[in-house]
C-alpha cells in the first residue's frame, strides 16, 4: 500500500493566503473500519470559500483547524471497500479534501460514461448548482431581462451566464483582463463581458445595459457590487454568492450605496449551496443535458501534483485562473 | 373666500435641513376647474420621506422643485366641489401638501366615524399600511420568532412591532432615550426596547435576542442596521423600509458586516407602500379591526399651525417627536 501525501492547514493567513500557510505531510494510509471506503484521489477542487476556512471568523461551516488537512470536494476510485454500497473500482464524489488517499463514509457514485470526471466538481458539481439554484431560484431571471454576473469566467459565472443566456435574457459578463472577457463573450456567447481591470466599471455597465440590470449575480463583492447596486433596476435582485474580493482583504468594504435597496426595492439574498441539497438530482439533469446539447461549454485550469495546490489556491484567489480551478493527484 | 397659505422649498439642504429651506407664502385660493374638488385641509401629516424630496437624488419619486409646494398627504373637507364624486362637507384624504387650501382631483373620501380623522394620515394611512405589507409580505414573521424594529415609537414602528406581537413573535423595538423606551414596553405591549442613545446597541441586542433576530424591519439605515447583521439569524429577513439616519448625512454611510447576508442566507429587501397601493384596502380593514379591538395603540405628535411646520419636520428628522407626527392646521 502506497503512503498517503496530504496538505495541512499550518497557520491563519492574516490578509492574503501564502504558500507558508500550508505543510505537505506524508502518513501511513488509513485502515478501513467497517462501512469505511478507501478512496485515492484523482482530482481535487480548489474554490474560493477555501480562503474563509482558513480563517477562523464565524462562517456557515467551521473553520479548519490548524494541523487538519484542507477541505475540498475531490472525485477519486474506490481502492478497498468495507461497504456494500461500494466496489473496487466505483467512481465517487467525495469531501477528503487535499490529499491523495482517504477512508471515508460520506461519498456518493458518479457515471464516467456521462461527463468526463473532473467535471463532477464543476459543472456537475457544486459550482455547477449554485449557479442553477441561485440564477433560478434567486435571481428568477424572465426572458428579455439583462443579467450581469461578476467572475464570469469561472466555475459559477461561466454557468450562471449561459443558463441565464438558455432563458432568454441578455447577458453582462464582469472579469478581469481582455483574454478572459474575449472568451466569456467569443466561447460562452455573452452579450457583452466588461474587463473590471481597465476601471471604468460604472461607465462600462451603463453601455452595456442600456436598459438597466435586473439581476446582479455576485461573486466578488466589495466595490463591484456597491458599482452594481447603482445600476439595478426598480424590483431588482441580487444574488449574494461570493465575496471573493473580501476573502484576502484584512478590514471589510464599507457598501456605500445601500440607498439604492430602499428606493429601487432591490431584493438581496445570501445563497450556500447546501440549501438546496434535496433539489441536487434536478440540476444535475438539466446542466447533463445542456451539457450534452452542446448549449453549455466549459473550462479547466489543471495544476499538476499535490504539492501545487497551495500555490494554485493562491493563484485563484487573485484571479489567475481561467475556467474551473482544478488539481490533478494523479 | 379666504386666501390660502401655503410652504414651498426656498432651497435644498445641504446637510440638515433647517427652517431657512422653507418660505411661507399667500395667494389667492385657486378657481376650480371641472372635475376638480376645493379641499379645506385640516390635518398635515410629517412624515421622513419629505428629506428626501427636499434633495434632488435620484430616488423613486421626483423632488420638490425651489418655489414648489412641499408635498405632504392631508386629510380635509370638502368646501366646494365641481366633482359628481365628491359633495361639500364629505372628508376627504388628499396630497395636496403644505397649505391650507387646495384645489384637486386626486382625493378618497375617509369615514369619520370609523376612526379621528388624524388616524387617515397614521395608523389607518400610509404608516400604518407600510408597516402591514413590509412585515407581513417581505418580513413574513413566523409564530415564535423574534422580529426587531427600528424608530420603534414612530408611526411605523409602532405599528409593526403592535402587528409582530399578534402574530405571536418575540417584540424588541430600538427607539431614543428611555420616556420612548418605556412608552414602547409599557403602552405597546414589546417585549423589550433598547435605547440606542445608551450607546450598547451590540451588547443590548444580544441580551433582547437571546435567539437572534429573525426579522428586522428597518427604519434607519446605517450604523444600526450594520449593528444589526451581526444578530441575523439563518435565513432571516431585513425589511428595508426607511434610512432615516442617513437623510441628513453628506456622506453615505459605509455597511461594513455585508459578509453576514452571505454567511447566513439573510433577504434584505427595499419596500414602498405604493407597492401594495391594490391591496390598501385589505389593510384598512386588518389596522381598524386590530384598533376596534383595542390590540392596537398609537400616539400622536402634534404642532399647531402651518407655519410650525418646518420646525416640525426638523425635529422629526432628529428623532424629536413622539408617535405619529401631525401639523394641525384647522
């Protein structure tokens, strides 16, 4: 049996997360108790809210402790078994997080004859039905609507345009850098894709939503959504998802133009995709058939090897990346 | 025929507005028109919105323009009338604003039996239908949980936190020093009250809210509702109804606990009674049915004479008056 490899949280980032943060450790690999699977990794997820796990603030979920191994969602196969439900050789879904071998009960199949693997932890996966959920039932966009989304190239605003785009409204991409927004408006057929970087977010908006924005998809917070707020329309709503701006920042954005919530009646509403963990089966159907119609593309960004990830964290969570970020164990 | 007196805006405040904003003028009382009803007004409601039209923001309705009779919603009677709809001596609620006389079309006949013409203009008018539909139709308090509510001995307040009591919810009301404080608990009937002046608002809240807050109907804006997403509870609700302690203020204030909306799943939504304006009969007779039964109290604030006015609306905007602000001018 293989030794496991495995990344541990080894301090609290204060600001923006760094490479000492983090200690790669090698251990014996578990022995199964009964009902336990042993999984080996074949990907593993890196995503934004890693950042707020690191940091021990009040959250929806715990924070990770110091010494633990680093959450994260990998999809990986099943080398040993001491549960019926599961056979050498199943592929599953797992929450083993940054390591390359794990005993676990808490694991569901996936079909690699559907989708390649990986996309089980973006399309398919949790990114995938938070842009499902929180453009449905949150934003509850209508045909002719214009809808923005914030990191719009990535694993969520990638999704949650071109649905938005299937329900027949127009749609406003914000990334950062003419490469990303070329592919956001080009590969995922977005209206119009402003580069946050040149500056111009306020003037940028008001061109490319000439009639105002009636659903803000928010990733990123901080000054991009006090810019948007400017710009909704009368019965409005946003779709409060992420804060990535916020994640690394060490004093939080002072929102200034919260006014606008009153005189527009702005709805805004915070979303964690575990609240709709019942409904998961309906959106992995309707994102596998979009998918499998050819009305939904997607993109990975591939680091190689374990011992990268802390680095390809980093690299997120300064908007480096393009298209899902994902870590190849193996 | 008398002449009527009426106050227009001389200038926009910058900052707080002071009596110097408003000038006192005579003229003839206008010629009706076919159609149009001469209404004697004998009630001036005051209400925090009249900050807003008095600048010229961008907001949901147009602002008074310099030399413009302020607006203002009135209850009169009908002197004289070139209307089929409407006869000398019917009482009538109108938005005929800061004068004594006034010619027009848009009125609705009020019943004086039913309750004090004044109650047209509170608990029975636009406060107290703010209050019904935002707790009733963005708040949605359930049995057994804790609503909070802002400027807690004001028109709307009192209203909300009487209705959040009868539908079986835990009442804490926010207000300004302890005569007001004591008026809340003692005469409404809330469960608790805290004194914002006391400057513990953090504190006094978590002792209030031994649960958290479910609901938060907010009539102030800024440094409390920031204050206040701290005590959200999981998929809790922020009525946005008022941001009274910003009308003033130069510069806006900057909401920096945002990451809680997120954290907890909380719903802010802006409201306007407009919204509802199909449904204000439905709440008419909620608010009268509640009063004739005695479950609902409310206090009236009253300056005599139109030329007090001013100094009226200034003293509100500071939080001075106590219930329901009145100008008497009859």
């Amino acid at each position: 049996m293989p030794t496991n490899r495995r990344i541990v949280l080894a301090s609290r980032p204060e600001g923006a997360a760094s490479t000492s943060n983090f200690r790669l450790e090698e251990e014996q690999v578990p022995t199964l108790q009964p009902g336990q699977v042993l999984v080996r990794n074949l990907w593993l997820s890196l995503d934004p809210y890693m950042r707020g796990r690191m940091s021990d603030a009040k959250s929806y979920v715990k924070a990770v402790e110091i010494g633990e191994v680093m959450v994260g969602q990998t999809v990986g196969e099943v080398v040993e078994s001491r549960s019926p439900q599961f056979a050498k050789g199943d592929h599953v879904l797992t929450q083993l997080g940054w390591q390359l071998f794990g005993a676990t009960k808490e694991l569901v199949k996936v079909d690699p004859d559907r989708a390649p693997l990986s996309y089980y932890l973006g399309v398919l996966g949790m990114p995938g039905m938070t842009a499902y959920f929180g453009l449905k039932e949150i934003g509850q966009p209508k045909p002719g609507e214009t809808v923005v989304v914030s990191a719009a190239s990535g694993a969520v605003g990638s999704v949650v345009g071109q649905l938005a785009r299937i329900a027949g409204c127009r749609v406003v991409g914000i990334a950062g850098g003419p490469a990303k927004c070329d592919y956001v408006k080009r590969e995922l057929g977005f209206d119009a894709c402003i580069d946050y970087k040149a500056g111009n977010l306020d003037r940028d908006l008001k061109e490319s939503c000439p009639k105002g924005v009636d659903v803000y998809f928010d990733n990123v917070g901080g000054a991009t959504l006090d810019t948007l707020l400017r710009h909704m329309n009368l019965f409005s709503r946003v779709v409060v998802c992420g804060l990535i701006s916020e994640y690394n920042a060490t004093e939080p954005y002072g929102l200034k133009n919260f006014r606008a919530v009153l005189v527009n009646r702005i709805r805004l509403q915070g979303m964690i995709v575990f609240d709709w963990k019942d409904r998961y089966g309906e959106a992995l159907k309707a994102l596998a058939g979009h998918l499998a119609e050819g009305k939904l593309k997607y993109r990975e960004s591939v680091v190689e090897g374990l011992e990268n990830a802390p680095q390809g964290l980093i690299a997120l969570l300064k908007g480096q990346n393009f298209g899902k970020q994902l870590v190849k164990l193996a």
